[in-house]
C-alpha cells in the first residue's frame, strides 16, 4: 500500500521542475513543454486526491478529464500564437518578443 | 489484496516516480527542444502507469491519447515548423537558471511542508469502481454545465487556432 503522500510528494516534484522550465527556459515550445508538465502534476494530485480523499464519486476524475481538455486547447492555441510569432518576428525566443516595451 | 502485490506495488512506485522525474528534467533542461518533445512523452507515458496505480485506469489510457497522441505530435509540429532553434550556438536558457532553481526549491520545500502537515487519511482501502461508466454518469449528471462549457471551450480554441495559424495575406 503506497502512502497519499508519495502521490503528492512526487506531483510536487513534477510541479517544481515545470516551473524551473517556464522560468529558465528562451524558447517558447520549450516553456509551453514545462507547462504541460505543471498541468500533468496537477492531474496526478487530483487523482490522488479522488484515490484517498474522496473514494465514492471519482469528483477528481472528472475534474482531471477538465483540465485534460483545457491543456488540450491551451496547447492548440499556444502553438498556433507561437508560429504566427515567428511568422512576423523570426524568433521563437521569448526574449526577442519584446516589441511593446519602450 | 494480495501478500505480493503489497510488496511489489511499492516498489513499482519508486521505479516509475524515479523515471517520471528524470524525463521531466530532461523535457525541461536539455538544449534540443526536440529532444524536450520526446522526453516529455515519457514522461506522460510514466505518469499514466502511476494513474494505473491509483486504479484510475480510463483516465491512465485518456492521458496516454491526449498527451502522447495529440499534444507531443502539435509540439513536434511546432518544432520543425520553426528554424534554427536547437544549434550548438544559441543559448537556450536565460540568466534566471539559479534564482530560478531557488525559487522552485523554496515552492517544492513549501509544499513538502504543507503536505507532511496535513493530516490526511492514511491506509483508504480501494474502492472497486467501474470508471468508464462512472465518469460519463458523472460528467453527464453532475457536472453537465461544466462539460457543456468545455466543449465551447474546445470549440474556441479549435476557430483561434485555426485564426491564429492561417497565413495572413499581406498586400
């Protein structure tokens, strides 16, 4: 029997390196990747949570099967933002797209 | 439960939560965004196997096609749609890498805090759930406004990206 906490210990892990990537990372496809990642150790905490906490309705099945679809569309419209940026600036690098500061 | 299954189950856990780690820092710090691509599709496929672990079996086999199926191949798309991204000479971090590496050691050492604190219930014994039907009663009883939402949701991001990636036509 694996202990809630492992669950949550290691979604922890998965958000803490997702968000090392959307920090640290130029490339726009590269911090989209770590998004993903925050998002998958999302799923896994509310899985846990539908594991141990809340055994009889699956509520947190549900709601993963929801965040499932936004990361979906997110992806989808993130990609498409991201070609169309280098499509006018030649650059996928975050910090080439910098147009509307002073 | 059998004898063996617990003590075998633990150990698959260590195993697959050692691999899902490795492959998520390998998405996120390897200089090839390629690379990134693949690695995170391992790491989907690992994090799938933990869900069979917590019998969430219909949501281990939905992550599998959204993740790995739709959303690497969009990622991949987006990579060899773009140029010269992953060459030796560009640099492929920028000046955050250790404030960065603090600040998600201190969100990673905060949760950990928050998670030993807590009590949570220990020792749930597994309720046997038909998923696949229990899902779909749930999603189309309970939570109907929400899935209704979310497929308007799905609609809007379908007609942006498609705005989005169309070629505009200069003059």
């Amino acid at each position: 029997m694996i202990p809630m906490t492992h669950y949550l210990i290691l979604g922890a892990v998965l958000f803490a390196i997702g968000v090392f990537g959307v920090l640290t990372r130029r490339n726009a496809i590269g911090i989209l990747i770590a998004i993903e990642i925050m998002l998958g150790a999302v799923n896994l905490n509310l899985v846990a949570f539908s594991r141990f906490v809340e055994t009889s309705t699956l509520n947190g099945q549900v709601f993963a099967v929801f965040v499932m679809t936004v990361a979906a569309g997110e992806a989808a419209v993130g990609l498409a933002l991201i070609l169309a940026l280098y499509r006018s600036m030649r650059a996928v690098f975050a910090d080439r797209f910098n147009i509307l500061k002073w | 439960m059998s004898g063996t299954e617990l003590l075998v189950a633990p150990l698959v856990f260590k195993i697959l939560a050692l691999l899902t780690v490795i492959f998520a820092v390998m998405a996120v710090a390897l200089r090839n965004v390629f690379h990134c691509a693949l690695a995170m599709a391992a790491m989907f496929i690992l994090l799938s196997c933990v869900f069979v672990l917590m019998d969430a079996d219909f949501l281990a086999v939905v992550q599998v096609l959204i993740y790995v199926g739709a959303i690497v191949v969009l990622v991949i798309f987006a990579i060899v749609l773009t140029e010269k991204i992953s060459s030796e000479t560009i640099r492929q971090t920028n000046q955050l890498v250790i404030p960065g590496f603090l600040i998600c050691a201190a969100l990673f050492v905060g949760a950990l805090y928050v998670i030993r604190g807590a009590g949570w219930p220990s020792d749930v014994p597994a309720v046997q759930h038909d998923t696949i039907k229990l899902i779909g009663t749930q999603l189309l009883s309970t939570h109907l406004e929400a899935f209704e939402v979310a497929s308007v949701l799905l609609l809007a991001a379908l007609v942006g990206a498609v705005f989005l990636g169309k070629e505009i036509n200069k003059k």
